[in-house]
C-alpha cells in the first residue's frame, strides 16, 4: 500500500488564519521563502539532469548515469530546479540531477553553506574543501565500498569531511568523539573501517587502522582539485551507521547512495524541505541517523548551522540561538521539543519555524501543544518516524490538529504492508506489524548475513528480488493512509501466567487526565516478587490506579507509580529505558535535621531552594549540601528542570552546564551566588 500526505479537504481544512500542512499564515514568514536575513546569493541555477548525469552516480541497473541515458526526454523538471518532480528513470532511483553530489554542485557559491560558532563556508568554499578531502581520500586508496571512520565533532569540518568522503565515491562511519573509547574501538574494529579521520589525527580509536587529520585532507594543494565526484551506482554504500542490537552489541546498518538522496528528494514532496535558502538547525549527535536528515538539507543549497552541545541541552539556548540565527527548521525529539516550546515566541526569529519531530512518541499533551502552535502559524509541526534500516524518516504526519497522535502516511516512494500475526493485511482500524518496502530501504546489516535475513524480509508485491524490513513496530490504520503508532511489537512481558503487552498500559496511562509521559517496565517490589512499575510525569498516583482498575484487567494494573518531573534520555534524544527503576524500595528515612551536624545543615536561600526542588524532582527523603545531583539519580532532562526552577525563583540566569560543572549542592548553590552578586552588582 502506498500513501502520500494527504491534501487537506474542505471538511478538515484548519481556518484560514492557521497554518496548514503546506502554507503560512500571511502574517508570517512564508514556509517556501527565505527569512530576510538568511545569506542567499540568489536563485540556485537550473538543474539540467542531462548535464547531471555525465557525472553522476548510476542508475537502478548499475550502469552508469550518462545524458544518453538519462529517460526524461524534455528534462523539464530538472532544468526548472526541482529533481523531485522529475520522474526518469535516474532521478527516481536517487541518482542523475537528484543525487545529493550533484544538486550540491548547482548550489550557489556565494551563499552561506555553513555556519558553525565563528567559522563560516560558502557553497564555494565547501565545494572547494570537499574536493580537497575527496582527492587525498583517493590518493590514500578510498574509493566506491570503502568505509571512511568520521571522528570528528559536529561543526564545519565535519559536513566537508561527510561530502568529501562520498565525493571520493566512499561512505561515511560516523564515530561521535563523545562516544565512550570502548564504543568507538568497537565501531571501527565492527565495520572493517579502511581509514578514520580525526580533529588532529592522534590517539586512534582502534589499533591497526590508519588514522588521519582532517588538517591533513584539507591542505591547500596546487593545482586546486575540482569538484567533480567519482561515479557510483545507486545501490553504492553511502554510510554505515551503528544502533542498538537485541543481543548486546550494537550492529551497523548499511545505506546506499541512491537512498540517501531520495531522503531529501521525498522530504520534499512532502512539503517538509520547501523554498529556497532556507537555515537548518542540525543539532543531533552524527551518531544517529537524524543527523542525515539535517545534513542532506545543505544539498539542496539550504544552510547549515551547527548547534553546539551546551545549547542543545539548554531549551534557553536554544530558543536564543534559533532567532538569532534565523532558522526556519529544527528536527528535535518530544523529550527536547517539550520544553522548548514554551520558550519560542511569534516575535522571534523568522515564522512560522518548521519543526521536525521525531526520534520517540509524542504524548497526547504535547501532540495538542504542537497542534495549537502550528494552527497559530508559530510553527509547522510534522511528526517523523521512521527506522535507521529505511534511511531516517519513512512516514510524516503534520501535527495541524488535536486529537489521538499519529505518525502520518509514508513517505512518497516507500511502500507500506501492515500485516498480522498471520501475516494478512489489516484493514482500517486494525492493527498489525509495519513492513516497509522501496528504494530506501537499506542493505541490511554490516557483516550479519544472518540478521539481515531475518529482517529484510522477501517482498511479495515488488519487483524480483525486492524486500521489505519488518520493522517489529505495531501501528493501527487510520483514514487516508495514516498510522497510530502503538509501540514495539516485543514489548511483551508474562506475569503471573499472562502475556502484557506494556505498550497498552503506557497509552492508557498517557489518555489519564496530566500525564504527560509514561513508562510501564516490569521489575519487583520490596520482596523480591514481580511486578509492574509505572514511570509517569504528570498525573497523581491514586488517581491513575482508579483510572487503570476502571479500564485495565486487574493483572494490568501496575502495582507501583512512579512520578517523576523529567524521563531520561539518551543521547540521540529518546527515552532511556535503562534508566527506569525496576525495583520498588521503601522510602528514605528522613534526616534528623535538629541534632543534625552543622556540616549537614543547609546555609542560604540558594541551597534550601536547590535542596527542595532536588527533593521534588529526585524523590529523595532528604537532602544535604554534600550531596551530588547525578548520584541521588539527576539527568539532562532534570538539570533542565532545575535550571527553570533557579531561574523563575531567583532571577538568576544559570546555565544547564553549571548543574555538570557544579553537580555537589553547595558548591552549586555557591555558583548561584556568584551570578546573583554580579548581577546586582
């Protein structure tokens, strides 16, 4: 089955002043314009895909791309500067003017390409260094199916390092420097890495593995190396990128090129990547395949701006850097986009901001926040899902009205199959397993042959030797081709003789009046004794028992709730399981305050105020000023939490990175201080 967004009819189309899932309202920022203060050198060229073609990457045969091949007799399209409606052979499989090496050629050379801190690239300029990095990749014997490991932050150098290394027609490992040593060994030693690249070509993640600068790579040579990318075939490997495997060890999953380029290519037919010169937030660890959603957006002439990890953590920050650095789009998960959301404003940057969520579900509240903001024109919101496997996104929905969340139609050139535990079709508002099928689904799994088989599975409505990936998600059919995503078809657990599936707890949980979140895991209680334990954020305990027992079986019903003020995450954005208590323990005896120590008692407003919201937000019993916030359970989403409470109690602008510098009690607090007295000063 094949769907697209659906056009919004006259029953449901939002009044006329809200944004609709293709327009702004004519009070803002139009959503296919460039903001007035975006870099923009002008128009980006015509596009003629016959010219494209004489050096682009092959076709869906494996032959090579040539004008002569190329099946778009009038090439319209391609000269009017939009692949994505070209329909010929080799603009539909990714390659020819809509691959992403040959629409970045087209882009105009004066425009910003990249913006990271104090350092900026023009088209040129990135085309220049792209070109430098392709030719000594080359000369170091990097070519087609070779894999290149980027140890490199997120900043300029690592956007040419990306299209330098699939310039030399070689695909991409991204090893994010901030992964733990053992991980990143593991990463490059896993995938047979030829080459890894670093900010100064020293300390090398693994042994026996050639390691670079990226100083090196970008030298200034004579003669200057032309930008002219080595040829490849649609199916060529594009990058590997590493996710969590069911059997501890993470596995890698391969891409092709022409999948990465029909990723932008289909963004666009969705409305979600639209106008000229737009500012892109790329904000996601290179780690994690949102990151290629964000980058790609560059080849299509649209600028990047690089968002260091303090402001990616602080929703302050944030929201600051958004209007001064005029972004029009910002993909972010639920976990992130929830505070943030209060703090983007109509008079900021350019609006409305297009706002790309995804990464984990988003809950009934904050699905109707987004829903309110986007019919506002403050925003375009559009919910994205999609497996690493099917290259990043593979349905979107816009989120333009209240109501049950979905997760959209798929995308246009993916194919979907909703089937049930006899793998038949479900029907309208049954549920079932999603497969997707198409061009962009991936190559499998890097050196699994045998996991690969499992989950790339034949597809039997598509062409000989087509499969689909069996993506172990369960939907619901929806009108018109949309999906209400229900959870993960193995989060089943058996109690007491019964099969659970948590999934259906945790969404009756979310329908209950202020939760915002929930988690159901199975765990034990004091006594060692299995059972179910609720994480919520939002809602009160007996409230939610009564809410359950009136809707659940009584083996269904949690035996515990726990509330908590933030979930954690990781660090791609999505909520960390791991992290959930699994054991039920008794509450900490409170301390004797009275005969307390004097060391022990707390000292000024800024510690009792730090102690109370730790005690809230921790659920400890007590808290003292040697005590260390990471330690009592703290995470990013609850330094977050504390940062706004300081903020709203105590004026003080405290930045989330104080909370890491800062993690014992008073010497926090003492921080606080400092900034409290400067201010007044």
């Amino acid at each position: 089955m094949t769907a697209v967004l659906p056009e919004r009819t006259t029953a449901d189309t939002a009044p006329a002043t809200a944004t609709d899932a293709g327009s702004a309202p004519a009070t803002a920022t139009d959503a296919g314009s460039a903001p007035a203060t975006a870099t923009d050198a002008g128009s980006a060229p015509a596009v003629d895909c016959r010219a494209a073609a004489a050096t682009a990457p092959a076709g869906p045969g494996g032959t090579t791309a040539r004008p002569d091949a190329c099946d778009c007799a009038a090439c319209a399209a391609c000269a009017a500067g939009a692949p994505d409606a070209c329909t010929c052979t080799a603009c539909a499989a990714g390659t020819g003017a809509a691959d992403l090496l040959a629409r970045l050629a087209a882009a105009p050379g004066t425009r910003a390409a990249v913006v990271a801190g104090d350092r900026s690239l023009t088209f040129e300029e990135l085309r220049t260094e792209a070109a430098a990095i392709a030719a000594r990749l080359t000369a170091l014997g990097a070519g087609p199916e070779s894999v290149v490991a980027l140890g490199l932050p997120r900043g300029a150098g690592l956007v040419t390092a990306i299209l330098g290394t699939l310039a030399a027609g070689a695909a991409y490992l991204p090893v994010d420097p901030a992964l733990p040593a053992e991980r990143r060994r593991y990463l490059v030693e896993d995938s047979g890495a030829d080459l890894v690249v670093t900010t100064d070509g020293a300390n090398p993640p693994a042994d026996g593995v050639r390691t670079v600068a990226l100083a090196e790579l970008t030298a200034p040579a004579e003669p200057r190396a032309a930008f002219a990318p080595v040829p490849v075939t649609a199916g060529t490997l594009a990058y590997v990128i590493y996710t969590s495997g069911s059997t501890g060890r993470p596995k890698g999953v391969e891409i092709g090129r022409g999948a990465a380029s029909l990723l932008l290519r289909e963004l666009e037919q969705a409305r979600a990547a639209t106008g000229e010169a737009r500012r892109v937030g790329w904000n996601a660890s290179p780690s994690f395949d949102a990151s290629v959603q964000q980058w790609v957006r560059v080849c299509r002439g649209d600028t990047l701006v690089m968002i260091d990890e303090e402001t990616r953590r602080d929703p302050a920050l944030l929201a600051a850097l958004v209007d001064e650095q005029a972004l029009t789009d910002l993909d972010i998960t639920p976990s992130h986009a929830d505070p943030l959301l209060d703090l983007i404003t109509a008079g900021g940057g350019p609006r409305p901001l297009t706002l790309l969520v995804g990464g984990e579900a988003i809950s009934p509240s904050l699905w109707d926040r987004l829903a309110a903001a986007h019919r506002s024109g403050l925003l375009r919101a559009l919910n994205v899902y999609g497996p690493t496997e099917c290259t990043v996104d593979a349905t979107a929905g816009w989120i333009d009205e209240p109501g049950e969340p979905h997760i959209g139609a798929v995308l246009p050139g993916l194919r979907m199959r909703l089937l049930d535990e006899n793998l038949a079709p479900a029907g309208p508002g049954e549920s079932g397993e999603l497969y997707l099928a198409g061009p962009r689904v991936g190559r499998g799994y890097r050196g699994r042959p045998a996991l690969t088989a499992e989950r790339f599975v034949p597809d039997p409505s598509g062409p000989a030797g087509a499969r689909m990936y069996r993506t172990g998600d369960r939907c619901r059919l929806l009108p018109g081709g949309r999906l209400a995503y229900l959870g993960r078809a193995d989060g089943q657990v058996k109690l007491r003789g019964h099969r659970i599936e948590l999934p259906e707890i945790e969404a009756a949980l979310l329908r209950a009046d202020g939760v915002r979140e929930a988690a159901v895991v199975l765990g034990e209680d004091a006594s060692g004794t299995a059972c179910l334990i609720a994480h919520h954020r939002g809602g009160d305990a007996e409230a939610l028992r009564a809410a359950l027992t009136e809707t659940l079986p009584a083996y269904m019903v949690p035996s515990a709730f726990v509330a908590a003020e933030r979930f954690a995450t990781t660090p791609s954005g999505k909520l960390d399981r791991s992290a959930l208590a699994t054991l039920v323990t008794a509450p900490e005896p409170a301390r004797d305050t009275a005969h307390a120590p004097a060391a022990d008692a707390l000292n000024g407003p800024a510690e009792e105020l730090i102690a109370r919201v730790w005690t809230q937000v921790l659920g400890a019993a007590s808290i003292g000023p040697d005590d260390n916030f990471f330690k009592l359970g703290g995470h990013s989403l609850l330094a977050i939490k504390l940062v706004s409470r300081v903020r709203a109690e105590l004026s003080v602008s405290l930045p989330v990175k104080a909370v890491y510098a800062n993690p014992r009690l008073r010497d926090l607090a003492a921080r606080i201080e400092e900034l409290t007295a400067a201010q007044d000063a």
